[in-house]
C-alpha cells in the first residue's frame, strides 16, 4: 500500500543558504562528514569522511570506475603514486606555472592571495603590499635521510601525470590502439591559499581522471563523445538536468596545454561551479615528457604505417565535490501524513546503505529471525540494522541517509515468512518472501 | 570436456628466488607493476599499478572491506586526511617515538641505518661514524603560504590514529556500543631509510585497519577472535595455510602501546615476514589523546551505569604486501598437453579479470555476437576482450593472468546460441547457454 499523503516535494523552494545550512548540518549529525582533528580544535580545510560518508564517497568513486573502467574495453585502469620527483612537474609545467600570487601586508605582515583581496589588507586596512610573488601550490617534502635538494619530493597536484609517464607503460602491456584511455581515482594535494565551501575546494581531495588517447585528427570528435557521455552520467545518477549545464571555456581563459575545455557545472548554493573539466590536451603532455625524458612517447599504427604522438581528451572530474553535489541534488524536506521529514534522493547505487533491516521490536522472539534476514542480504548489499525506537522513527532516519529500502520483520514473519519492503521515495510497502528478498532487491537496484 | 594432460604442479619446487624473480617479471610484463617515474629513471622504492595492478589491488581491499564492514554490523567504516597536524602525532608518541637510529660515516658523510649496517661504512670502508641521531620516520610539508612552524603538516604514517580520534564523532553518530569497530583503508607513508623487496616495503603504502573498542574485561577474548578472523580471511581467499602462520611477539618485541600482538605471517620467498599485526593497544591510544585533547574520549554505559576506556584490538594489515603474498602463492608453472604454462591461480574475487571474452576468429561475422556477449557481462565481472593470435594463445595469456573462466564464440555460436567457457584451473570446457551465462558465472563465482 502506498501512503496517500506524500506531498511533492519542491527542493528549489528552500532557499540557498538553508540548503548549504541543512545539508552541512546533516552531514555532520549523521556521521557523513567530520572536520579533520576536529578534536585538537580542527585542521582547517582538512574533512574526515564518516561511516556514512565513506559509503557514498566509495559508491561515488564506484560508480565511476564501472562506467568509465569496467563497462568499456577502450579503458583501462592505472594507480600511480602520489610521492612524485621533481622532474615530472618540471616536465608538465606544474613547478613553473602552477602558481598564485602572493602579497604580503607591510604593516601586519598578513600574507594575501592578490586576486582575492581588494586593494586593503583584510586584516589591518592598510594599502601597503610587497610586489606578488608567485607561490607554488604543490606540496613539498623530502625522501629519504637527508633533506636536500636531490630528495626532494612532490605530492601530485593531479593524477593526470601518472597516466601520461605511464602511456608506453601501458601500450606495451596491454595492447591497445587509440582510441584508448587510462583511468585513476585517488588523491591529490594543491595548497590552496583559499580553500572554501565546505568540501567543494579542499587542499586534500579526490580526483576521478581519465586520458584518452586518440589520432589527432578525431581528437574533436571525441571531445564532443566525452561532453555527452560525461554530461549523462550525472543525470542518470539522479542529478536533475536543470542543476547541471556545459559551459565551454573562452579562448582567454584555457589553460596553456588546451585546444579547448569545457566544463560540467552543478547549481551549488552559491551559484553555478565546476563538478568537473573535459579538455582537449592535444599533444602537449606526452610530448613535453618525451623531450624532457628522452624517451619515445607515440605509438606506432602498422595499418596506416604511420608514427604519431596521440592527442589527448581527458575528463577529469572531483570525487568530492561530485559526492557533494549529489547531497545537494538529494536533499528534499517534504511531508507524510502531515509530518516533516527530510529524505535524501539518492540513487539506489549511491545510497549509503541500500537497506534498513529494522526488527518491528526489540524482542528477542524477532532477533533470530531479523539477524538471519541480515545475514542473507549483507553478501549483496550494504545494511544498516536498526532496533532502536519506534518503527516510524526509524524510517525517518533511514530516509534522512537516503536509504532506498527498508525491510520490516514483525510477528506475522513467523508465521508467512515474509517480509514489508518500503520504498522511502513513494512510502509503499509490499510484503516479500524472504526467499525471494535478495532477488526482489537486486532487481530493483538494477531498475534505478 | 576436460584435457586430461594437465600435470599437477608443485609450487614449493621452484626455488625461491626464482619465483620472486618470475613474479617481479611478470608484474613488470603484464602491467601489474611499474616503477613510478621509470621514463625519468624511476623514484627509488615508488610504485605504479598497472591495468591488472589496480584491478587486483582494488579486488584485496574489496574483499578485505567485504569481511570486515560489509558483512558486519558492529564495524563501521571511515575515511580519515592524510594530511595531520602535529598534535595528532605528538598525543599518540610518533613525534617522539617513531624514529630509526641513523649515523653519517666521518669519512665520506654517507648516512646509514646503524642497525644495518655492521660497523664498517658500506661505501668507503670507514669504521668511524657520528653518534647516532633518532630520524623520524614522518614526512613532514607545510600547508599555507608560510613555511613556519605553525604550518607544519604531516603524511600519516598510519591510518589508526584518524580512528582513535573521531572515536566520539563515530559513537555520537552511529550509536554503536563496545564491541564495535572502525574500519579504514588508506594510504600511508614512512620515510624509510631501507625499503626493501619489491612492494613489500616501501615509503607509499596502502593500509587496511580496523579498531575494534572493547570493554577492557573482554579484550583478550576479542583479540583471540580477531587471530581467528583474520587467519581465515587469507585462507579463505586461496593462500595455503602451511604459507601462513601466526606468531605472538615476545615481551621485548611489544610496541609501547601493547599488551599483546601476533602477527599474521606468510613464507616469502625471502623467508616468513608479516602481512598483518593483531594487537591488543589497550586504552593507551584514546587515553593519550583524551589527556592531550581535553576532550572526554569515553564510553558511557547506560546499563552498567559505568563509564569507561574501551580497549582496542586492531587488526592492521598492509594492502599492497598482501597482494604481493597472493601473486607469490598464486604463481605456478604447469603442463598443458605437454606445453609448459604459467598460471596464477588466485580467487576469482581477486582475479584482475573474472571473465576473458574470446571470439574464435577475428572475421566479422563474429565480432556483433561477441561484443553482445561481452557488454551483457560487463556490468556483473571485470573482462578483457581479447581477439589477437591462437585460441591457445590466448587462453595462455589469461591464464598467466589469473582469469578464472575464458568464454569462447566460435561459429556454432551463431547457431546454437552458446558458448564454450573454460576454466583456468581443470581447463574443463563446458557449453553454457548465452542466456545462462551471467547466472553460469555467478554461481561458479558463488561457490569458489
């Protein structure tokens, strides 16, 4: 039966700062997010992700490998290491150029970041700056027994890199022919003088990075492939089109290496920001490594009997700030029966727990039953198991995390062996065999 | 049908540096590992995972995050920064404590170990050196734009710490009780002055932790249940248990924090060595950095009306060395029809790629029904689709690999609507019905 009195919901009503407030405030209550040392007064602009945050990261981060590593025979999958020599970042351009400009205030000595301040010292007023310095935002730390020059030692800005001093790596090993990608999730370091809102813009993050290598001259063709295909699957991760657009970068604001960039924008509280940059690298990296290194980074086409340095098309998306959008895009309050409830959309694939095992008492009578139920479905899916407070409460709390499916045992399990399924989008509820349970819910996930 | 001519192999024939040797070549061969850096002449003791690196890595941490928080609900997982202030590490005793003895040789200013090395310089001859100095073993960076002391960061050297000190955010937010745990996986990073053996020990490394608080009453009995869990994970993942055995540390071996440790040992080729430590930290942890905190890092036990320190049990194990055991006990030589073969018999949960798609012959007629085959598996299994070279071939190089099962299209396909799928261990042949072949693959990957 399903509950008569759901009202739509219209997420667009809430204003933005509620949301940014609402959203930040569950993160913290439910355990999704932790500010890093929290307890030593916090390490500003540094998160801890919490049991419920890990879940959503790692299905974020999944989710991405299943569609951009695991369904395509044209990707494979690389991860490199985050400790990185300096001749790397030499090569790529990242020592010399990835910088901002700094300030320091003559009366105060407040170090500024210049585009970001206007004219006066935020700190003391005054208009009095040194000239801008440029002020690498790479982390530096030293390998090895002795801190000098030669251990020198990068955390990546990027994953990119990896892939790019990898590619004969990869070709020899594997096989593969442009077009042909390498993809890496993990995480990289920028020394933000400004980190801000929350986690969108952290000196610590994630990245989900692909290189596709392809002839150069289809490299705008599959630009165009990887707008489409990167566009969609946020949508079909339950981000409404309305909250995304493309927004193609002007001829004055790409970046040294680019022959074009777009960028897949979300509808943040603040306004509309960068989920994650599709660029047409061209040849610039993999020749920039061969000059630097020596080494012969092309591949040779025997078909065509040809030797060329392959372009470069490469979505690079932010797994954390991507993880927070799709909070964002959850958050709904809207109203059963006439109470409040807060109920996170999220897709089934993405939820933090897929189902709630909520016994309907606490009595032991139940606990044998509700425990093997458990046991059957945590091969398959991520449980939250719940026994505390009333039944009605806790489908709040599961709603309030997104869990999709709640499975209810109560007396009349003894008797018919079956189970309530609620569905926390529509509130039905349908009884289910417990032997058909497992296939019941699979066959829902793969429905969402 | 089975081929009757496949030899029983004997690992334990091949001598031990001949097996790390194959294993490193294969690793290097196939794209499991590279050297980081290598087109810049590689970055001492770093390590990138290749194509089928990166699968069996992601594979290990799966399973290990499927035993210890997927299938259980009394541990939660975390996903705690890299980046730490030096609070952290003060409280918990790495700042003082985490050091190796280090000499310079007076006569050609090298550094060494001084437990390394035995009294003579090992690259000038030299017997005189400097005192000893205690290194600490942390790599430090600054974050900010000032380089000062108060912009001092440190790479964690371990995930445990990120665990002890989100203790209350966890308890608030899960409301879990003693016993439960707090399972994380994550990089880790030691400036070791001697990394050694391939990925066994290296400065960037990957943990899988967890921090199972007890009442103190109980530790000993959990520490005595985590042995047995942990022992079986391996074993139960295909590692022999005569290639494993536990041995508890002796009292001049415990860690400053310990009232007892056993290690989970595997036979390397170089002799046994550690895979995982089980220790019992008592309350030392929380306790140290409840007192360094001023925060109350306790457990109020509402039954009891007591309130206390849990202990802490923590089973800690390295990712990247544990993938290493399973290459080394995977790796095996065998005859096929009197032809040699190199085959890595992992668990098809571990295996880079669970199913090799095979279209007989490289003809267009083909190519639409294999390529049907393989897109209906790729949302269940890991595949690499192959159509290069023999038949034979082929299934060599899956076999090599690790790929449990080979499925095959060959011209019958096109008829019968069937396919031959082979198993890498029995080489048995058995003809599966297209329709059939997810649930085929899944049973057999059910059962294994």
């Amino acid at each position: 039966m399903s509950d008569p009195d759901v009202t739509p919901d219209a997420p667009s009503d809430l204003p933005d700062s509620d949301l940014m407030e609402n959203v930040v405030g569950l993160c913290k209550r439910r355990g999704f997010i932790f500010q890093s040392a929290e307890i030593y007064g916090g390490f500003r602009s540094t998160y801890d992700y919490g049991p419920l945050g890990v879940n959503l990261l790692r299905n974020v981060k999944n989710a991405w490998w299943e569609a951009m590593v695991q369904r395509r025979d044209d990707v494979v999958g690389l991860d490199a290491a985050i400790l990185s020599p300096p001749a790397v970042w030499e090569a790529s351009g990242h020592l010399s150029n990835f910088t901002d400009p700094l300030i320091d205030c003559r009366k105060c000595n407040q170090r500024w970041r210049e585009d970001k301040i206007d004219g006066v010292c935020p700190n003391c007023g005054s208009t009095e700056f040194t000239p801008a310095r440029a002020f690498n935002l790479m982390f530096k730390t030293h390998a090895g027994p002795v801190e000098n020059e030669g251990a020198v030692a990068y955390l990546r800005p990027e994953t990119a890199q990896g892939m790019f001093i990898n590619f004969v790596n990869v070709l020899q090993t594997t096989r593969k022919k442009p077009p042909f990608g390498i993809a890496q999730v993990g995480k990289s370091f920028r020394n933000e003088i400004t980190p801000q809102n929350f986690v969108f813009r952290t000196r610590e993050f994630e990245q989900m990075e692909m290189e596709y290598f392809v002839p150069p001259a289809e490299a705008q063709h599959w630009f165009e492939y990887w707008l489409d295909e990167r566009f969609s699957w946020y949508t079909g991760l339950g981000i409404p089109a309305d909250q995304l657009r493309l927004r193609h970068h002007g001829a004055d604001e790409l970046s040294h290496y680019s022959a074009g960039t777009a960028d897949v924008e979300f509808l943040f509280p603040w306004g509309w920001d960068e989920l994650e940059g599709i660029a047409n690298r061209t040849d610039f990296d993999l020749k920039a490594h061969a000059q630097a290194s020596g080494e012969r980074l092309e591949y040779f086409d025997q078909v065509a009997n040809e030797r060329y340095v392959p372009y470069v098309i490469e979505p690079a998306a932010g797994a954390t700030r991507t993880m927070m959008a799709f909070l964002l895009a959850a958050y709904h309050e809207d109203e059963i029966a006439g109470e409040a409830r807060t109920v996170l959309r999220l897709h089934p694939k993405l939820a933090p727990y897929q189902v709630g095992v909520l016994p309907l008492s606490k009595k032991e009578t139940l606990e044998p039953l509700a425990r093997s139920v458990l046991t059957s479905l945590q091969p398959h899916f991520m449980c939250d198991y719940d026994v505390t407070q009333s039944i009605g409460k806790r489908y709040r709390r599961q709603d309030e995390v997104g869990t999709p499916w709640c499975v209810t045992i109560d007396f009349d399990s003894l008797e018919d062996h079956a189970v309530t399924v609620r569905d926390r989008d529509t509130t039905e509820q349908v009884r289910v065999p417990i032997d058909q349970l497992v296939a019941e819910l699979r066959s829902r996930m793969d429905q969402a």
